[in-house]
C-alpha cells in the first residue's frame, strides 16, 4: 500500500505525502462532478418498509443502471420486494438489547433470533434436491440479477459516501487537515516522528525511548530510539 504507515512514520514519509496531497488537491472539483454524474448514471434505490419489517416498494429512475435492472427482473417473472431485503447504507440491521413483548430477541428490521432447529437438514436436503434439476434457471431468472442489483446498491452508496466527503472539502480544509498533522507531529512529549529527513520506508525507526532508564542517552543513540518532540 502506498503511504503505508499511521501515526509513526519519518519526515522523508510525511514530505512525500503531503507533495502528493498538493496534486490531488487540485483534481477535487473534477472529482466531484465524475462522482455526481456516475451517480446519476448507476441510480440510487428508495427502499420503504412498512413497521413490520417487510418491504413496501423498491424504487428508482427508470433510466438509470440500477432501475433497468429492476425492471429486467420484473419481466422475468420476479418480484424484488417479496424476494430480496434490499437496504441502503442508511438502513442498517443489528441485533436490539433486550427481548421484546414475546420474551424474543429481535434484530431491528423485525426478525426474530430463529436459534437452532434440530431437524433443518432432512428438511433442507429435500428443498435441495428440488432446487438441483431448476439450477440453471434459477441462476438465470434470479441470482445474477440480484447480484448485480445488490453490487450496484453498494456501489451508489459507496458513491454517496465519497461525494459527501468532497463536497464538503476546500483549500482551505486540506490546509485545516495538513496543520492538523504537522502541529500534532510537534506537540512536547510526542514520539512519533524523527527528526531526521532520511529514510522513506520508515526502516530505521526504534522504539521510544525509556527515560527512566539511566543508560537512556546511550540507548536512544545506539538503537535509535524515539525521544520527545519528534528528535531522535
């Protein structure tokens, strides 16, 4: 990974990472609009669910990605909201503390905890074999499209995500960003960074130093080691 370091790394490190900041600073406008209109082109879902926790409607532009390819399953003989729970991003599923009025655990899109079932496979193995000789046409009417419907969900959420984090940048934010950085590299009592200017992979950075230690003037020097504001 490039820029493969976190919260130690040397001077050598951090020059190259702001150099290339100062390049993709510049490219965030054009960014942005790429971001806005590959949006528009893949299309975004509406997903509604009544208070029970079953789906109401799955909707979206006729004329983007993901609203042809509800269509194409409609046509095909599926119905999206009785076969799939499609959520986005903003609709996530997690187990509620506690039980509810039926002394039941219950996820927050409705479903009871199943637990175990002692006889699910004798059951399951002859839905299996009912499903074998069909395979091919369930694959074809059914799970690649909703892969790719799912796979293009994640991809316009991924998509929203980005664009909201853009948009919200200017100069003046990366410049807010890059002094955040550089002011808490120089606090007193940091360890993180060396002084020194060499090193870009970070090879020859050692532990902090342990002032407590008497022979610490010696150790820092000989292993290397981290000592307070950034000297080392």
């Amino acid at each position: 990974m490039a820029f493969n370091f976190f919260g130690t790394f040397t001077r050598a490190q951090w020059y190259d990472f702001r150099d290339f900041i100062s390049v993709q600073r510049t490219e965030l406008e054009a960014r942005s609009r790429w971001l806005k209109a590959e949006l528009t082109r893949t299309g975004q879902v509406e997903c509604a669910y009544a208070d029970d926790g079953t789906p109401l409607s799955f909707t979206a532009s006729s004329k983007s990605y993901i609203g042809k390819l509800l269509l194409a399953y409609r046509m095909l003989g599926g119905i999206p909201e009785n076969d799939m729970l499609l959520r986005t991003r903003d609709q996530v599923v997690f187990l509620n503390r506690g039980i509810d009025q039926d002394d039941r655990p219950r996820y927050s899109n409705q479903r009871v905890n199943r637990g175990s079932q002692r006889f699910d496979r004798s059951l399951g193995l002859a839905v299996e074999d009912l499903k074998k000789w069909q395979l091919e046409a369930i694959k074809v009417k059914r799970e690649h499209l909703e892969f790719k419907i799912k796979r293009a969900l994640d991809y316009a959420d991924q998509l929203q995500q980005e664009y909201d984090m853009i948009s919200s940048l200017t100069g003046f934010a990366v410049d807010d960003q890059i002094m955040r950085v550089e002011t808490t590299i120089e606090e007193p009592g940091r360890f993180n960074v060396p002084s020194g200017v060499g090193d870009r992979h970070g090879l020859g950075v050692g532990p902090p130093g342990d002032f407590t230690d008497p022979n610490a003037p010696f150790d820092s020097a000989a292993e290397n080691q981290r000592v307070p504001q950034g000297s080392g």
